[in-house]
C-alpha cells in the first residue's frame, strides 16, 4: 500500500487536501525540507510537477 505523507511546495495556491502541506520560500528550501521529511517519514521523494514534491511511504 502507498501513501502520500507530505506535499512540498513553493505555489500554495496550487496544491490542497487533507495531506501536511510544506511550503517553502524557494527552490533550494523546498529541496531541504523533502530532503528532511523523507529521512524522518521513512518515504520518498517525487516530482510531479515543476515546484511541487510529494513524500510517498511505500507500507
């Protein structure tokens, strides 16, 4: 079973639901905080699209 965890983000305006939204200043913020959650959420990180990221637990 897969989950998504978290949502990385630096466009607010373009994500929402009942996932943890993260939104960053920049790029290299964004990348930082994938970087983090993935290590503490025990997940990985996916691009699916240009500036927003999703953490994904593969149970």
């Amino acid at each position: 079973m897969k989950e998504i965890s978290a949502i990385i983000t630096t466009r607010r305006e373009d994500v929402s639901g009942g996932t943890p939204v993260f939104v960053a200043k920049d790029e290299q913020e964004m990348q930082d905080i994938a970087f983090l959650l993935e290590k503490i959420l025990d997940g990985m990180v996916h691009e699916i699209a240009p500036r927003i990221l999703v953490i994904v637990r593969h149970k």
